[in-house]
C-alpha cells in the first residue's frame, strides 16, 4: 500500500500538470486570437485582390490554358 507521503506526492504532481495544462491552454487561446485578429486585418486586402484578379479575368478574350479550362472527373473501375 502507497505511504501517505506517496500519495501527497502523487497528488500534487498532478496539481502542477493541471496548472501546465491550464496555461497551455491560455497560450494556445491567445495564439488563436491573434490569428483570427490577423485574418481580419486581411480581408480589405482580400477584397481588393480579388476585383483586381475579376477585372483581369474580364479583359481576357480567349481562355485557351488548359488550367483555366474545367476538369471532367473520370470515373474508376
């Protein structure tokens, strides 16, 4: 049978494991805030970029590459 200087060991290892977690978890909160924050700040840029990329798509004549043209998916088997 464990000693109660065992157990009180025990018990205040998974204490300070508790408290590592926790703050991990604030660490991994705050990372994810300022990501999103990020994300953001990005969308005016975002918007910006994508009337640019429309208004060069509308002056092209001819869609002639290959990438620009749609996939048919071939069924397997």
């Amino acid at each position: 049978m464990a000693s109660l200087k065992d157990i009180k060991r025990k018990v205040g290892a998974v204490q300070k494991t508790s408290q590592i977690n926790t703050r991990y978890e604030h660490v991994a909160a705050s990372k994810f805030k300022s990501a999103q924050v990020r994300m953001e700040n990005f969308r005016p840029y975002a918007g910006k970029f994508m009337d640019v990329l429309n208004s060069l798509a509308l002056r092209v004549e001819n869609i002639s590459h290959p990438l620009w043209l749609s996939a048919i998916p071939e069924r397997l088997g």
